[in-house]
C-alpha cells in the first residue's frame, strides 16, 4: 500500500488521524475513541489502562481524567505518556509517544459541562485510584453529591485534561501475509514540522 494514495495519503498525521477515527466510529462496535494509556512510576515501572479520546487538535490528542488518579500522577512527574488507538473492525492501529500538558480552565470547564449529570456526579462521588471499601459507600457519596450540586455543577477543580503533543505517531494497518503497512511520523522540534518513513512490518 502507498502512502500517497489509500488510508495513509496525506501531509499531514493528525488529518489521517481524524479520518481514521472517522471510519472507526462508523464501525466499531463499543468505544471507538478507547485508547490505551501508558504511563511510568517514579520507579520507572509502566502502567497501562483505558481512556477515553475526546479531541484531535491541530498538533495533539486530549483526554480527560481525575487529576488525583494514580495516571494523572505520574503524567505530571514525568510529563510524558504513550498510547495506542486500536481498531480491530478495521485492522488499524495508532501509536503515539508523546509530550504532556493540562487542559485546564474554560476549556475544560465546557467538556465538563457537555457530559451527562451522572457523569459529573461520579466525578465528584469517586476518589480515583484510592481504596474503596465497598461499593456502597461510593453509592452514599453519588446520593450526596446529587443533592448538594443539583442539575448543573460545576467542574471540580480536581478534574480535567490532558493534551499530548506526539514526537511520535505511529499507523499501521494489517496486510496479507503479516506483511503490514507502518508508517512512522517523526516531529523534528527544531522546524516544529514531521518526516515520514516506512517501517517493515
């Protein structure tokens, strides 16, 4: 397969990143946007869990997250993370390694405000990552939150985004054989633009 025709054609990888999404979201069954994140300890041991995409910006992939989680914690120590998209309806993938910041404020403050009641409650009710000792006392903290914030609470300060801004972005997509197609876009930081090479499968 080229990369000047077909599902690679392009200048441009956040443009194929979309339209891959695109296509993904057309077909894949649960949770196109699902990604998985990984992350490393101060001890250098890695972690890797599911989030969800919400953006594709011009030069980054945002998600949001409770800023006390275990995954917030180590992004901001090693302001670094890495994540794969993988579609198996379509037999692509996305690998992205990266550089990270906040998405803080009115920003933030809008996603938040565009999800569902129950899940900005549950932002509030949930500690991420700490010990719960049994679910009903998650149950107790929903109930308690539910009347005391009402319909339109706003976003906990505790709460919001994560851009990372690839030095790395990585397409693959199957081929007969296990001869597949990799691509791999490589940010330049001196002339901020990226150069592209095929990889063998």
């Amino acid at each position: 397969m080229s990369d000047r025709t077909g599902i690679f054609a392009g200048d441009d990888p956040f443009e194929i990143a979309r339209n891959w999404l695109a296509e993904a979201q057309a077909v894949e069954v649960n949770d196109p946007t699902a990604m998985a994140l990984s992350t490393v300890d101060a001890d250098g041991m890695p972690n890797a869990r599911m989030v969800l995409l919400k953006d594709i910006e011009d030069d980054a992939f945002v998600f949001y997250t409770n800023y006390g989680s275990v995954k917030a914690q180590e992004l901001d120590a090693t302001g670094k993370a890495a994540f794969v998209l993988h579609w198996k309806s379509l037999r692509r993938q996305i690998r992205v390694r990266g550089l990270v910041s906040k998405v803080d404020g009115a920003e933030a403050d809008a996603y938040f405000k565009s999800r569902d009641l129950g899940s900005r409650i549950g932002a509030y009710a949930s500690r991420q990552s700490e010990v719960l000792d049994k679910k009903t006392t998650l149950v107790k903290r929903v109930a308690k939150y539910t009347a005391k914030l009402g319909v339109n609470p706003p976003r906990p300060e505790f709460w919001g985004g994560f851009r990372i801004k690839p030095v790395e972005i990585e397409f693959w997509a199957d081929g007969a054989f296990r001869l597949h197609d990799r691509f791999r876009w490589t940010l330049d930081v001196n002339v901020k633009t990226y150069t592209k090479v095929r990889l063998n499968p």
